[in-house]
C-alpha cells in the first residue's frame, strides 16, 4: 500500500431525505421537508461548515417507483442550488441533467449561468437516464437503447463545451453532427475558474469511455476495494490515452453510511430505519439493479448461475450497469443465499458500498481506500439527514483532519480549485 500526501475529496449526496425509505421519519424530518427552503439552507451551511468540497443532487425527470425508489420525488438541481448557493461562499453544488431529455443550447446557457452567479462552484454530472417513466414524460414510449443513448450523450457533451468556449471567445460554434445541428454562441458571461466542472455517473463501457474523455470526476458505484482498485486504474489509464493528466480526474464512490457514537448504536440506527421501511423494498430494488424478478428466486439457496451469468442485453436494460457489475462481483465473491444477501444490504450496501459503524470507522475506511489508490474520496450518502450530515460535518472531518487526510479550511473558492488542490492521483 503506497502513502499518498495531500488530502481526500469529500462530496455529499444529498438524496432528497436520505437513501433509506423510512428516512422521512427520522427526528426533524417530515414527508414534505424537501419543499422547505429552510431544509436544503441548513444541509448547504452544515456541509460548509465540514469544509466539504460538494453536494450532489439527482435528477430524475419523472415520479420514482415508491416499491424501489427511496425518494421518488425530486426537485431540479439547478433551480435548488440556486438558492443554496446565495447562503454558501465555498461549496460546490453539482447538478444531475439528462442528455437524453434536455437540449444542449438551453442546458450550456443555464448551467453556465449559474457557474457564474455561485462564484464558480457548479458542476454538471452527465447521466444519460434510464426507464420508460422519464421517456413517456417527454412522449416516448422507452429511453433508446444504450448506445444510442451514449452516442447522443457523447455529442451533447462536446456541444455544450464548445458553446462554454464560445462565452469566452466570442466566436459562433458552427456544429452539423447526428444528432445536434447549431449556429451560434452564448452570451452568458464566462464564469471564474473556468468552465463549470463535469462528472460522470454511468458503469457502461462507453460511459467510463466518456468519463476518461472529459470527465473531471466520476460519481462511481463500488462494492469491494479491489474492484475499485481496478475501475480506478482503468479510467485514469483512459484518460492518459486520451491525452490527460490522470490528476485531471476524480474517482468519487459513493458511499451509503449510517453512523453512531459506537458500532452497536450505528446498527440499531440502521436496522430501525430499514424495518420501518416497506418490507418489498429490497426485494423491488434488487430486480431493477440486476435485471430479473427477485421475489421469484429461493431465499435460501445461492444467487443460480443463470442470474449471475446472465443474460442480460445491456443495450435494453433499464437499470444501472456499474450498479449491476458491482452487485454481480460481490455476490460472486461471498456466494450467499438470497436471504442472506438482502440482510446483508443493510451494513454493506447494494450498488454502491455501504458502511454502518463509529465516525472513526468510516475514516480508517476512507484511509484504507485512499492509500491502496481505490478512490480520490468519496461521495457520502447518510442514511438520513440532516442529522446524518452533521455527523460527517462535525465529527468525521475532525478525525480525518487530526490524520492529515483532510484540509482544516477551505483553501480555494471553486469547485475546480477544490478539485485541483486535492491529492495527487495513486499509482496507475
């Protein structure tokens, strides 16, 4: 294991309520906290107040499946940072958008605004979404298949930039490709720090092959540190053969975390959320992450090799590809019953890692992964907030601060700056 100098990155996912169903019930928080200003006010300034780089926020242009989805209503993250960043001076604010369902003029134009009225703290994390709800709000009857969809993301993404460069030039962008045709430049101000930064979120093939192009962070799904060691080594060496630094990209896992002053109290923390969610939840979420009927499978007998094997056409599946990688790996990995599995989701987490202990647990995690090159930080994801993200603000950041993982104030004033200030990239 090699020791690496400088400091982890640090995001929050902010979804919605928390990543556990039940979180609504959690002390502080109703079903319609979501829609208070005053909620997403505080979850901005607690965050700050950890010196945290950013907080992400997922967009889902439809309502969620309630049988699978923690959160199936969402507000748009552009619109919702907004008004985060008016009470916040460092933090960075990242935006989930679809390149399938948005146009890439109107998109470029809004992101970049409001780059430049947060100070240079926005990001975009590209996602290409998946599912017929989405697609039958904008009056389709599915999404394309995957490489169609990953075709247009790659055109979008490149539209968008070249209309971030036409801010700065003045120049028109003249583009006639397959699926954009544009004449044109915008008149939105350039922002500081450059153009607003881009993450990546999708597992696929083409989705790390995006990343490795212009990704300045990927919002990865890993269960188990070697596969992450891997995926980390894969995308940077990308990104070298695209012509980058590997310092030029951030791996950021996320993380589902339920924390307590001992590890029994952070069980009983987890547990309780988790029994008073619905009891099909898992089973709901497990057939949408891997592609088959759960509730049909044996509980107690191992995953059959047909599931684990496939098949699968990724070009049709509506889930997610690194999630179903990752829960396929792990599985493979421990072979356990079906049961045993889904009870095990509760400490370990489904698709992305999960983690269930003291906040000196999670940092010597957060170590750990670090120094064997897995991560460049994490993306955390508590259980419920916004008790949850005070612990990370107020206890988890002094640790890592008092282990040299962690900065003691903010050291720049965008997100780019962030970025860059971070350790250099592991050994690739």
């Amino acid at each position: 294991m090699t020791r690496r100098d400088g400091h982890v990155v640090l995001g929050i996912n902010a979804l919605v309520l928390g990543y556990v169903p039940a979180s609504w019930q959690s002390s502080g928080l109703h079903p319609h906290s979501f829609v208070d200003p005053g909620y997403w006010e505080t979850i901005g300034r607690t965050a700050e107040r950890g010196t945290l780089d950013a907080v992400f926020l997922a967009d889902v242009p439809a309502l969620g499946d309630p049988a699978y989805d923690a959160n199936p209503a969402h507000l748009e993250p552009t619109v919702n940072w907004a008004h985060v960043a008016g009470v916040t001076e460092h933090l960075g604010l990242v935006s989930t958008a679809s390149t399938t369902f948005n146009d890439p003029v109107e998109l470029a134009e809004r992101l970049l605004t409001f780059h430049t009225l947060s100070g240079g703290r926005s990001a975009w994390n590209v996602v290409t979404s998946r599912g017929q709800a989405p697609a039958r709000n904008f009056g389709q009857p599915d999404v394309p298949e995957r490489d169609d969809r990953y075709e247009r993301a790659a055109e979008f993404v490149d539209v968008v930039r070249a209309l971030w460069g036409s801010s700065r030039s003045g120049r028109a962008v003249t583009h006639h490709g397959a699926h954009f045709d544009v004449d044109g430049r915008l008149h939105v101000p350039a922002g500081p720090g450059g153009d607003p930064v881009l993450f990546q979120a999708g597992g696929s093939a083409k989705g790390r092959e995006l990343a490795a192009r212009v990704a300045e962070g990927v919002f990865a799904a890993e269960l188990t540190r070697a596969g992450a060691v891997d995926h980390y080594r894969l995308v940077k060496r990308r990104a070298v053969a695209h012509g980058r630094s590997p310092d030029d990209i951030k791996i950021l896992p996320g993380l589902l975390v339920s924390l307590g002053s001992t590890e029994a109290e952070a069980r009983r923390r987890n547990d309780d959320l988790h029994d008073r969610s619905p009891s099909s939840y898992a089973v709901g979420w497990l057939s949408h992450a891997i592609g088959i009927d759960a509730s049909k499978l044996e509980l107690d007998e191992p995953f059959p090799a047909e599931v684990l094997d496939g098949p699968v056409d990724l070009a049709t599946f509506a889930g997610s590809v690194g999630f179903r990688e990752s829960i396929i790996a792990r599985i493979r990995e421990t072979n356990p019953t079906v049961r045993d599995y889904l009870r095990e989701t509760r400490y370990s987490g489904s698709g992305h890692g999960g983690f269930v202990g003291t906040p000196e647990q999670l940092a010597d995690r957060i170590e750990d992964w670090f120094h064997a090159g897995a991560i460049d930080g994490f993306n955390l994801q508590p259980d419920a907030l916004l008790d949850g993200l005070e612990v990370i603000a107020d206890e988890l950041v002094p640790i890592l601060r008092r282990r040299g993982l962690y900065r003691h104030e903010y050291e720049t004033v965008t997100l780019r700056g962030h970025l860059a200030a971070a350790a250099p990239s592991a050994p690739i």
